[in-house]
C-alpha cells in the first residue's frame, strides 16, 4: 500500500482503500497446489487410521488380559460369538444322541 501511495501522490491521485480481490494461478502453479493440498489431506488421513488402529488393538489388548485373568469373561466372549454365528444361521439341524443338553452344558458351562 506504501509503495501504491508514494507513486499514486507523485501522479497526483488519491488512494482511498487497497486490496486484491481475485487471483488468478496459471494452470501450472494450481495444479501443484492441488497436488500439494491432496498430499496434505491424504497425510492427515493415513494419521488418523494408524491412530484408530493403535486404540483398537490396545483396546483388544485390554480385552484379552482380562480374559485371561477372568474364565467367566472368557465365556461371555464365547458366547457373544455364538450368538453372532446364530444370527446369521436361519436353521440349525441338531443330532445328540440323547445327550445333547449335557453336551451342550459342556461347552458353554466353565470346566470346575
């Protein structure tokens, strides 16, 4: 604006306000600022999973501690699985040979 001031004074015109308004890149310049911004964001992204990924497998981490620390944890585990693998299931053909209830218990009761 100084510089603008001094040689509009010595032409003899007066500058009220300064700015630019729009600028306009050649095509070169704005695609490696492109280039550069989509660099950037992808960065922030790749940051952002690996940060997600370390609290997940410190998260299963902690999970896997207290199951062993825990054997009715541990079941409850088993059992949240069963019933991800039941609802994905529409029929079940059971044989147990009469003792199906027993070897169920078996399975899902803790071993004493």
């Amino acid at each position: 604006m100084q510089s603008v001031l001094e040689q509009a004074m010595a032409l003899g015109v007066e500058i009220l306000s300064f700015g630019i308004r729009d600028i306009i890149l050649p095509g070169d310049v704005k695609e490696i600022m492109n280039q550069v911004l989509i660099a950037e964001k992808k960065a922030q992204a790749n940051t952002i999973t690996r940060r997600e990924e370390t609290a997940s497998t410190r998260s299963l981490l902690n999970t896997a501690k207290l199951m062993e620390e825990n054997a009715m944890l541990w079941k409850l585990k088993e059992l949240e699985y069963v019933e991800k693998i039941a609802d994905k299931i529409s029929t079940i053909s059971v044989n147990g040979n009469g003792a199906l209830v027993e070897q169920l218990r078996q399975i899902f009761m803790p071993q004493k």
